[in-house]
C-alpha cells in the first residue's frame, strides 16, 4: 500500500465547519486543499494548502479542480461545506434570493461533486453538508429558501450515489442541527430564538464545529466503508429520525 497521504478537497474551508473539518483532517494526516471565496489563513498554519473559488461559478469550479488534479494526482475524498444561510420570511423572500440560495447551496454543490468525482478512484468518499432544515422543512431560523436548498443537497446526494457507487465512490451527507458558527451568529444573537433552538435538542445546546468536523471525518474515513447514500443527522436529538 503506498505511504503517499489521503487526499481531500474541503469546499467552505474559510470559516465554520469546512474549516473546523479542513483543520481536523489535516492533524489526521490528510493532504488537505481548502476552497473559499474568502479563504483564510490555513488552518492550522501550513498544514491546509488554500485556493479561492466560488462553486457558483462554473468556469471557476472546472479550473480550480483541474488546478487540484495537476498539483495532487487525483483526489480521495472531497467535503462540500460551501453555503450561505438566509433568514428572509415566506412572503418577502424573492427570485433573487431564492436563486442565489440554488446557486451556491445546490448548484455549487453539484459542480465541486462533479468535477471531483471525475478525479477518483473506486475506494473514494464523498460527504455533502446539508441540514436538518431539509428534513424539517425549516423551522428554526433557515427559512423557505434555505430549507428547500438543504432538501435539494439531499436529493442530489442519493442521486450521486446512485450514479457514483457502481465506480466505487461512496457519497453521503450530514445534516447538523443548529450549530455554533459564525453562518449563524445573526439569529443566535438574538436570545429568544438561541434559547428556543437550544429547547428544541435533548441536550440543551447547540453543536460545535468541531463536532459535526468529527463526524464528517468518520464518514469519509474506511471506517464508514459499507456506508453509502446514507444521511447522518447531528443535531443534538433535535429532529430524532
């Protein structure tokens, strides 16, 4: 077996979860590339090799993932953690907003999923973010547009899997509840909703990065190598299903 370093892609590795995830992944020893529009310095320092991209931009996501061919050889597993949160109620969200939520949440998801993909060999993993939103149509502080995005990542995960697990690639998804990141400090500053949301887990609290980072981490690891188009919820007993 070569000593060569597992490779990954982590998408959203600027911030919250893909960077608690690109962070805890390379102290695992993996050859971590991470993918922001706003990508910060690596975390940790030097370990996490950085390039900027925005997976909305088709012409971007073919580039920047023929760029991680050339320099890496291929690809082992691949992380799609770039999103963005909207909180606009029903009857004042709009097309525009609504388009913007697809554009990154499920198309971009989509191209990096793609074009990774493409890159791999049978033994591969893939892990998508999604929500509990999806399952729960909404509900805490994500509404219509960010609910229905969140569904679409669960769909398009059971349809890469289908696609993907003939060649080998195993593709699964996370849904985190209600998680302490800066993608949600603008609702969760408000006290109300924090504790309403907090009421609503059988613990009492919201998650960590770090936590859905770990769980992240299983299901791309051979640990989880019968695991396939699955949906692993961590949400702290919020949604129980």
């Amino acid at each position: 077996m070569s000593n060569r370093a597992k490779r990954v892609a982590v998408t959203g590795s600027g911030s919250g979860i893909g960077a608690a995830t690109a962070a805890l992944l390379a102290r695992q020893g993996w050859r971590v590339v991470g993918l922001d529009r706003n990508p910060e310095p690596s975390p940790p320092p030097g370990e996490v090799e950085t390039i900027t991209l925005d997976v909305a931009v088709e012409a971007d996501v073919r580039r920047v993932f023929a760029d991680i061919e050339a320099r890496m050889g291929g690809l082992d597993a691949l992380v799609t953690a770039a999103g963005i949160y909207e909180t606009t109620p029903f009857f004042e969200t709009n097309a525009e907003i609504f388009s913007r939520l697809l554009a990154v949440n499920v198309i971009g998801t989509f191209l990096c999923l793609r074009e990774g993909a493409r890159m791999m060999a049978r033994g591969a993993r893939i892990c998508t973010v999604a929500s509990v939103a999806g399952l729960r149509g909404g509900g805490l502080a994500g509404t219509v547009s960010y609910a229905s995005t969140k569904g679409a990542v669960l769909a398009l995960t059971k349809n890469a899997a289908r696609e993907l697990g003939p060649k080998g690639i195993a593709v699964n998804t996370i849904a985190p509840g209600m998680i302490e990141t800066p993608f949600a400090a603008v609702p969760l500053s408000d006290p109300t909703i924090r504790a309403r949301i907090e009421g609503m887990t059988s613990f009492g609290r919201l998650g960590s990065a770090e936590e859905i980072a770990e769980a992240i981490a299983w299901l791309i690891s051979p640990s989880a190598s019968y695991v396939h188009g699955a949906t692993l919820v961590a949400d702290g007993g919020m949604a129980m299903y």
